[in-house]
C-alpha cells in the first residue's frame, strides 16, 4: 500500500447551502453560484485519509459570481479509511493513472460522505532516487584493483645485506601503472582514476624512506648505472620492509554533477624479509712465516 494518497478525489453530496468537493491536498467548496473556498490541506497515511470539506452559505444579497467573499464558511474533517478493491474491480477498471498502481475505495463511517467518495486510483510507483555521484565515485576506488606491489632489491632479499652498504630498491613495473575504473547507477557513470605518486619504504628499523618513483632496476652489466631509492642499515639483524604505494585520485562524472581530486589513497603494503650482516674481514700476512 501506498503510504501518502497523491491523487484527485471528488465527491459530491448536499451540505447545507453548497455542494463540496474534496481533493486529498486541497479541499473546498461551491456554493452552487460558483464560489469556491479552499480550506487546508488534507493528508493521508497508510489506509487512512483525514478529509477536510467545506462548504460556503451565501449571505443575504448573494454573491457576485466566482466570489465567496459575502459568504461564511465552515468546514467538518472526517476520518476515512481505505482498503484495495478487489481483482475483479482492478481487472475490469484497468490502470487509472501512472503504473503501477491499484484501485482504492474509501469508507468514511457515520458521516454525511459515506459511499460518495468514488473508487480512486493510487499510484504505488516510487519516484527513483537521486544518485549520489560522489558515492558512486567511492565504488569507482573500490574497483581500481591497487594491488601489492613486489618488491625488488640488490642483493635480492633472498640474500644478506651487509651493514653500511646501499640496498638498492625497486617495484616491479606493473605496480606503477595509472589504473581507472567506473560504477553506474541509473543514468550516472562515476569514473575514478589512480595514478601512482610515491612510494613509502619502512625499513623495519624505526626508519622510512620515500621514493618519488618506482625505482631504478638493478643491471649488473652496468657498473656506471645509479639509484635514487636505495638504503643502508647500521646494524645488523632481521627486518621486515614494507613498500606501500600512494595514488593520486581524481574523478569525473557523467550524467549528473560531480568530479574532482580525493587525494593521495594509499595502497595495500608489500612485505619482504631481508637479514643484515656485518662484512668480515680475514687478515693474512703479506710476508712469508718466520
């Protein structure tokens, strides 16, 4: 069932000097010359109606016609209810109005508009709701797919690092790619998309690093070749690095306003192992033993 009536009722019925029309937003009265006087609004919720009729008594003299400014007016609320008419009805009668929707009748016990108010139309048809493009947007991250990263190093971490010495450190390629995704509600498209920025390195010593790129990869045919992301521990031991990738995300909407920058979104961390060793040295004679 509906919960608020939006639709014309009309009623007619003898009232003391008028006939009176009731409508469920606005209800008034004629006074059989024309005059009409609109009194407040009625309203409806779930199976019941509350019905404001009026009606306008000429004064002596009459009115003018279409002016109810010489008459008084006086008005009764009634409490109605009412309840869906049967299949046979709704079958034979057909749609009413927007669909869908269903005939009603209305019941207005031991008042004076009992049975007058005729079969009615409701429509049940719910108007769609407004799409929220910035929450779309917010889908839209969900499915970017920003997955860990891998993590590379010279020496891999697979192997000791030694104190004092530069680790170099790099992602794999694919993880610094601009990735966009979209989500559809309706007629709106929300289309988010991440492009990587930095790179946040904890060094599992209390320290971190940040690169503004991906990393050089490490070519050992290239003894010339440098790094702008790379670190040395002081002391050795077993840590654990993480590598957490930040993208700058924008989006962009279509078919309802909306757009802009919703900062850096961290993704999720990449972990490695690595042991630091301190280098040992062996010290042999230069000469021969005496």
């Amino acid at each position: 069932m509906p919960s608020r009536v939006v639709a014309s009722v009309v009623a007619a019925a003898g009232m003391a000097a008028g006939a009176f029309f009731v409508h469920p937003s606005v209800a008034g009265a004629s006074d059989g010359s024309g005059g009409y006087a609109s009194t407040t609004d009625s309203s409806a919720t779930g199976g019941q109606i509350t019905v404001e009729a009026g009606t306008v008594q000429s004064s002596p003299g009459g009115a003018s016609e279409g002016d109810s400014s010489s008459g008084t007016a006086a008005s009764t609320v009634y409490e109605c209810t009412y309840a869906v008419a049967s299949v046979q009805i709704q079958q034979f009668l057909g749609p009413g109005g927007a669909t869908p929707g269903e005939w009603v009748i209305y019941t207005c016990p031991n008042t004076a508009i009992d049975g007058a108010l005729p079969l009615e139309w409701l429509s049940t048809a719910q108007a769609p709701m407004p799409v929220n493009a910035a929450a779309l947007a917010e889908e839209a991250v969900s499915k970017l797919g920003l997955a860990a990263p891998s993590i590379e190093m010279a020496p891999p971490s697979g192997a000791a690092q030694l104190v004092g010495v530069p680790t170099w450190l790099w992602l794999d390629s694919g993880a610094w790619q601009t990735r966009s995704a979209s989500a559809t509600a309706g007629t709106v498209t929300a289309t988010a998309t991440a492009a990587p920025s930095k790179v946040v390195w904890n060094m599992g010593d209390g320290n971190e690093l940040t690169c503004v790129g991906p990393g050089t990869a490490y070519n050992s045919s290239d003894p010339s070749a440098t790094t702008d992301c790379s670190y040395s521990w002081t002391q050795p031991g077993s840590y654990r690095v993480t590598a957490t990738v930040y993208w700058s995300v924008v989006w962009t909407a279509v078919g309802a306003p909306g757009g802009g920058n919703l900062g850096l979104q961290a993704g999720p961390p990449a972990e490695a192992e690595v042991q630091v060793t301190e280098s040992q040295a062996i010290n042999t004679p230069s000469g021969g033993s005496n």
